[in-house]
C-alpha cells in the first residue's frame, strides 16, 4: 500500500471555509488512489486552514497527473474555496503544488494539473483531454457580448451576479468597494440638502461648498492654482491624461495663430517661428470630440466642444497656454482666445479646454484604453488558455477582479440608469483603436502583446485612474459637463456666464495588491519563483527613485510608485 501526505489549503478571504464533504483521488500515470474523504478530528477547511492528510493507493502511481476534489453537501450547502494542494510522494519523490485559486459550489468535481506551466505540445493524451474539458467548461462560463457598437466586445453579463464566483470579488474587496460607494453618494446627498438651503450658485468660491470631507493635499492645491496658466500646461504633463500633448513643429491649418498674436506670451528676442524650429511649442487638439452628439440632462442640452491648444515651453514659467480655439473649424464664431484678452474670457476658454480634457480622459484613456481594453483579454485568456498554460499563469494576477469592475461600471456608472448618466457624452460616439496586430507571426510580437496588456492593467491604469479625485474634485479645473455654448465673443464674457455655463450642484457632487505582489501563487517553479524576486527588487530600486526625485517638490508626483501600482484593474 502506497502513502501520499497530502496538504490541502483554504482561501483566506471571509466564507472560504466550508462544513462540505471534501474528497481527494490522485491521478498519476498508471492509475488512480482510492478516494479519499478528508476529514481529520475537529474542525476541517476552515478559512485560512491549511490542513495536512493521508491518501493511500493499492499500487504507485508512477507521475502524478492531476488532483481530484470532489464536494457534497452536508445539512447545507456551503462553497468552498480551494488556493491549492500540496502531494509529497512516498519513497522522497519530488514534492508536488497543484495551484488551485477556484471556487467548488455545489456538488462538484474538480481536476487540478501540476504547477509546472505547461504549452500544449507537452501534453500526454490524457492530459490533453483534461486541457480540452477544462476548455469547453470555461467557453460555456465566459461568453462573449456585444455592448455598445464600435467599441470592443466584453463579458455577456447584464451585472456583476452573472459573473461566475471565480471573478467575483472576495467579500473583503467587495464590502470595500460598496462602502466606499455607500459613502460618497451619502456626501453627496448632504451637498445636495446643505447647497439647497444655503445661498444661490453666484460665484467660483461656491464651489467650496461641495468641497468638503473627500479631500487631498494635490485637490486643495489644485483648488487654490486652477486659474495659473503653468498649472494649466502643468496638468497636459502630469495630470491624469499625459496623452494628449504633442511637440508642434507645424500649426495645423485649421488653427490660423499668428506670431503677432502670441508676441506677448514669448519670452524676450525669440519669435513663434523660431521656437516652433527648436521644439518648443506643443498642441493639444481634442479633434476626436468634433462631431460627438451632446447629452441633455433633465430635458436640458449640454454643450461640448473640440478646442485646440497651443502651449510654449518657457524659459522661466514653464510650459504654459498661449492660444486656445474652441472648434475645428475656424471663423468669426470661433475666436482665437489668448492670454492677453480679457481674464474672464482667457479663463473659460480654459475651462472649455479641460471640459475637453474631461471627456476623453474618463472615456477613451481611462474606460477605452484600460478598462475595456484589458477585458478583452480577460475573457479571451480564460476562453482559449487553459490554467497550466505559461502565459494563463503569466496574466492572470493582472486580470484579477477586471470583469466585476466593469460590470459594475457598466451598470451602475455608464449605463442609461447609471450614476453617470448626465455626466459624459456617448461612450460608444468615440473610435477604440488598439494599434494591435490581429496575428502573432513571431516571439518578439508575443513578448510585445504581453508586455502591453500588464503595462495597461498595472501602469497605465495607475497614471490614468490614481489622480482623477485630485485634478477633478475642484469642479472649475475640470469641469464634467457645460451648460451653455462656447463664447463667441470675447469682450462678452462675464462672470455670470462662466456660472451658467459650469454644472450646477446635481452634476458636480460625485483591497489593493500593489504591483509585483501575487497572493495566488500560479508559477510554482524556482525558476519562475527567482524572476518574481528579481522583478520585485528591481520595483523596490525604482521606488527609492521616484521617491527621490521628488524630494522638496512643492506637487510630487507619486501616482507611479510601484507600491500605488495595482497588479490589476480593480476600481
């Protein structure tokens, strides 16, 4: 009679642990053990447990193959979440991980593979078999929909309870994630009740009033320098949408300024031809907004507009606007504002330019380009890649929690009943282009597949998502939706058309594991295990950097730190 000790570990989030019948069969190369029903005295598969047992078989197993879990129910049925099993061989054999990281619910049977990441010329006929099952089961769970036309596709569930269990989030996150919700929507109700019982909607400072408990450092001081044209072109580089800005070495010929017109915004014995010449000049043109269909809210329409932005880098100021056009298409309607016109008229064209800078950032770099984006992925990986697969190991920390969150912005956020539904233009109105090839002819594209879908899930989410409350509390630096048209003229401007034209009180009052950290531990292998440690080392030498460079900086820019860097897209 052969002896395995077996080791079998339970989830560690809340509800993990169940009162089920749990049974063990291994599967090795020249046949089965018996089946086994763990149950050891006391209390087994608590949450956290990690509980050792005996698994005895007729003959030996020659190598083994998969792990089979087996759950019944007892009085109640009670899922049970298995992170992994641990099988030591008898005779001292290699000691064995069989990654789990899966909910059992119901009376189920489970097969589990070896740790080992394995491609699919690996595989023996029997586990080839196992790779297809694991395949076929994952298709009929994942399928895909459908959202919105032009967009890509994503998870066909109408809310986060159509999603299976595995995707879910754990009850920690989601207890978070709802009482940070349950949260804001209170203050915002205060706002609400505090605004209509106070004085009316007269001026800027009013603004102070919804201003109030969800604060930041970088919001209050973004509060007290919106209307600074260096924190203006300080924002194009380090806000939440660094994206947009490009060095101009030619003015398009939609956007006729002049040298005379920005004279005064140049620095002393330079013209805007030379500085063109030398690089210094940049554009932000929102041409991607021309066209897109504005919303109404409560039977009133909304305006957007599609400005273009000259910024010039100067010597002593920094970079900052010297020209903005509030359409594509220039006229006598659509006047060139410069800083030399009357401040009020200077300082809503700006505010245009950041209603701008609103849209495409919350829609097309923060919910194309991250969330949506790496969907896709998502469910492609668990459509087509099976768990032993090396790159299904390789993504799948970085996909954690995606499919939930987008449920939930889909439902709860975007969609026509959502919290957001006044707020921003159509999503579907904007192009996604990923500027991916739909084939991969060689390594070199696979290792640049990759590559880019962890950099969007952990990075790029990061500088996109991490500073939105910080530039977007103080509602005038980046407003969320106008009321009125642009101005087309400027001596016109007033401060009571600046109130008008800004949202009033409706529209403005609106578990982490950093990158590197893997609580579901899926490359079992040392080698693999050495590339982790080396990585983390290498994220911990880049933290000491930033941290470094942003020493004495009166507004640090830290939102990149590799420990404020989530390994996924969870929020």
């Amino acid at each position: 009679m052969e002896e395995y000790k077996v080791t079998v570990a339970t989830g560690t989030s809340e509800y993990s642990g169940t009162n089920n019948y749990i049974y063990i069969t291994l599967v090795g190369e020249n046949g089965e053990s018996e089946k086994t029903l763990l149950d050891n005295p006391g209390l087994d598969f608590c949450r956290g447990a990690v509980d050792d047992y005996k698994v005895c078989s007729p003959a030996p197993l020659g190598p083994l193959l998969l792990v089979r879990l087996e759950k019944q129910r007892y009085w109640v049925e009670d899922n049970w979440f298995c992170r992994y099993v641990i099988v030591e061989p008898p005779g001292g054999a290699a000691v064995l991980t069989f990654p789990c990281y899966r909910w059992l619910i119901g009376d189920i049977k489970v097969e589990i593979r070896e740790g080992t990441a394995k491609k699919l010329s690996d595989d023996t006929s029997l586990l080839l078999a196992h790779r297809k099952a694991e395949l076929q089961e994952r298709q009929t769970i994942y399928r895909w929909c459908v959202w919105a036309p032009g967009i890509p596709k994503c998870i066909d569930a109408k809310t986060e309870a159509d999603l299976h269990q595995d995707v879910r989030f754990d009850n920690e996150k989601r207890s978070d994630f709802e009482r940070s919700l349950h949260y804001a929507l209170i203050e915002l109700s205060l706002k609400k009740l505090a605004i209509r019982f106070g004085r009316s909607w007269c001026d800027l400072d009013d603004f102070k009033r919804c201003f109030w408990k969800l604060k930041s450092p970088i919001a209050e001081y973004c509060m007290e320098h919106w209307k600074e044209d260096w924190f203006f072109g300080y924002q194009c580089l380090n806000g939440s949408n660094p994206r947009m800005i490009q060095r101009c070495k030619k003015l398009p010929k939609n956007f006729p300024v002049s040298g005379d017109m920005v004279q005064g915004s140049l620095a002393p014995r330079t013209t805007l031809e030379k500085e063109l010449k030398d690089g210094n000049i940049y554009l932000v043109d929102y041409s991607v907004m021309d066209g897109v269909p504005p919303n109404v809210i409560r039977g009133k329409p909304q305006y957007i507009s599609s400005p273009i932005c000259l910024l010039y880098e100067h010597p002593d100021q920094g970079i900052i606007p010297i020209a903005i056009q509030l359409a594509q298409t220039p006229g006598l309607d659509t006047p060139i504002f410069l800083p030399k016109d009357p401040p009020l008229a200077w300082l809503l064209a700006k505010i245009w330019v950041r209603n701008s800078e609103f849209q495409v950032f919350q829609l097309l770099s923060h919910l194309l380009r991250t969330h949506l984006f790496v969907e896709v992925f998502c469910v492609a990986t668990k459509r087509q890649l099976p768990a032993v697969h090396p790159i299904y190991k390789l993504l799948a920390p970085h996909l954690r929690y995606t499919l939930e969150i987008n449920c939930r912005g889909r439902s709860q956020l975007v969609s026509p009943d959502g919290i957001f539904k006044r707020l921003m233009v159509t999503v579907s109105c904007f192009p996604f282009l990923s500027g991916l090839s739909n084939k991969l002819k060689t390594r070199e594209e696979l290792i640049t597949l990759l590559s880019v879908v962890i950099f969007t899930s952990t990075a790029q989410h990061a500088a996109t998502n991490n500073g939105q409350f910080d530039w977007c509390a103080w509602v005038p630096n980046t407003p969320c939706t106008m009321r009125h048209p642009p101005p087309t003229d400027k001596d016109a401007v007033t401060m009571e058309m600046i109130m008008d034209t800004l949202p009033d009180v409706s529209q403005t009052c609106l578990e982490m594991v950093p990158l590197g950290q893997y609580p579901e531990e899926y490359f079992t292998e040392a080698k693999a295990q050495k590339v982790i440690d080396s990585f983390r080392q290498e994220l911990k030498e880049i933290e000491d950097h930033i941290l470094k460079q942003n020493e004495g900086l009166e507004l640090p820019y830290l939102f990149l730190l590799p420990s404020r860097i989530e390994n996924s897209i969870t929020i």
